[in-house]
C-alpha cells in the first residue's frame, strides 16, 4: 500500500525473526516459500527497502491487529473502520516511542 501511494523508500518492520531470515537465505525451505517469494517480488522491484526485526513486546498496535487477524479466514483483507481496541494500542505504542526504537533490533537489511 506504501508503494501504491508513490513511497518509493520503505522500512518493514515485522515481528517474524523468521521471516527476515528467510528473506535472504539462499533457498526456501518449503512450508511458507509462497509467502517468501511474494515478500522477495516485492521487494525487488525499483525500491529501497529495509527489513528489521522487531520483538512483538515494542509494537502493540502490530500485536493486536495480528490476534484481530486470527478471527477472519486466510486472505487479504484491507479494514477501512479502526477494530476496538486498537486506539488503546497505539496509545500504549506512543508513550512507549522512547524506548521502541532502544530495543534490540536484528537484521536491518537493505535491499
């Protein structure tokens, strides 16, 4: 959606510490290949893209929008109407902006 809007440079923050490594290993183990090789289509085209590895305990708002997730069938599905509960979220991510950015994070990789 960033690219769509005409970003033309994007950081990826996620969660999946696997992800990020499957990204740049060398082949896909089967299992989530689909899903690593849209990730990589993506990023491979005329962007600059960084990928880093942030612990869930520094991202509420991703936190809860992913168990929000869990509730619906497997698909794209784009939320035009904020869930309850995620403005609490992002408050908890706000106050918390100080110390997000000081936790440890992995494999920023530019790509």
């Amino acid at each position: 959606m960033a690219w769509e809007d005409g970003h033309r440079k994007v950081i990826v923050e996620t969660d999946s510490l696997l992800l990020v490594q499957r990204m740049f290993a060398d082949s896909i183990t089967m299992g989530c290949s689909n899903l690593i090789h849209v990730c990589r289509c993506l990023t491979n085209k005329e962007r600059d893209v960084r990928i880093a590895h942030l612990y869930r305990e520094y991202d509420h708002a991703a936190d809860f929008m992913a168990s929000e997730a869990l509730k619906f069938e497997c698909g794209l599905r784009i939320v035009f109407v904020p869930p309850a509960g995620i403005v609490e979220a992002l408050q908890q991510d706000l106050v918390g902006v100080a110390w997000a950015h000081r936790a440890p994070v992995h494999n920023i990789i530019s790509m």
